[in-house]
C-alpha cells in the first residue's frame, strides 16, 4: 500500500486515536509560533484539520487558512468537520513536495508531518523561496518528543521516517542554509522556527 492510500484509508478513525494534539498543547506551540490577527497561514499536511479551530480564533476573518493535504480522504474529513468555520479554510488535494502552492504566507506549519517528507531539506527552502511572505516564518511542530514519535515509526517499520531532537535538526537546517530556530524541545512538544 502506498503512502497516499495509507492515510486514505486511516482518515475514518484518525481522530479516534489522536490523543497527543490536545487543546493546552496546540494552543502552547501556537502561542510560541506568534500567529496573529489577519495572518495568512498555509497549514501542511492538515490531515483532519486538528489546528484549523484554534487558527481561525487567532487570525480573525481578516486573515486566512489554506489547507493542504495528499491524502483526499483526510482532507474530505476536515472539509466536513470544519464547513462552517470562519474565516472557511481553502482546502487543497495536493502533494507539496512535488506541486507548487498558489499564494504567499505569513505563516507556514507542518504539524507532526516531518518525518513523513521525502525531500526535506530542498521542500523547506522552496517553501521559503516561494510561499513565505517577507518576515514569515515556517514552523515544525508536534506535540511530544521526538522518542514518541520515532517510536511509533519503529512499531510501523517506517525506518526512514525519523525525527532527530529539535537541536540536532535546527542544527542541520541551518547547515544548509536556513534561518533555523530550535524553540521548544522536550517530551510534550517540539518546535522549530524557520525565519525568513
């Protein structure tokens, strides 16, 4: 089964077994993130949408939300969970890492999605090349350590799917060019800051 048709088939009960993103925590990493009235934010691999509630409470109806996911079964969970929400979220089917998204963004987050990209280091810098407005920042959240998550990985045998410690990748990010930030970096989140 491919990586697509992976998380189509999970979208029906993904959030039956998302126990980690709860409000506190969402809420500490946004708070960290700095997003605010009438920002743009383009949220990466949404999945079902778990940020989309708090985003739009911060960013008001001035500001937007484009969506963006590659599994059509997760996005079409968020579309339906969230068709009333204000400001309405801008829903895209695509693949981010191959497919260039329209527009330019205050902010740009990838919510427990790094392990999952392919090309990271590369998709990053076209992010910040070509979506990120001046003075944005692009930031890379989950809410637990990365033993959490790498753990799960080991369990699926998803070797490549690893998550370094925030220090080590900040570290590495930088390496190779960008304006990375470690912020937050213990068991119950994870937060790097990459600045325009």
């Amino acid at each position: 089964m491919d990586e697509r048709s992976f998380f189509d088939t999970l979208s029906a009960t993904w959030d039956d077994n998302e126990i980690l993103s709860t409000p506190e925590k969402i809420n500490l990493i946004l708070d960290e993130i700095g997003i605010k009235k009438n920002d743009d934010v383009l949220d990466l691999g949404t999945g079902t949408g778990v940020l989309l509630p708090f985003l739009a409470r911060r960013i008001g109806q001035e500001g937007s939300i484009t969506a963006v996911d590659f599994s059509q079964g997760m996005l079409e969970k968020a579309k339906t969970k969230y068709s009333d929400l204000n400001p309405l979220p801008v829903f895209l089917n695509l693949d981010f890492e191959n497919e260039t998204i329209p527009g330019e963004y205050d902010h740009i987050l990838l919510y427990s999605v790094y392990p999952h990209l392919h090309n990271p280091v590369e998709t990053l810098k076209w992010l910040d090349k070509v979506n990120l407005k001046e003075n944005g920042i692009i930031s890379i959240a989950f809410p637990c350590g990365p033993d959490f998550i790498n753990k799960i990985h080991r369990e699926r045998h998803s070797d490549s799917d690893f998550l370094p410690s925030a220090s080590d990748l900040a570290k590495l990010l930088t390496q190779n060019g960008l304006n990375a930030k470690m912020i937050l970096d213990n068991d119950d989140s994870f937060l790097i800051k990459i600045y325009k």
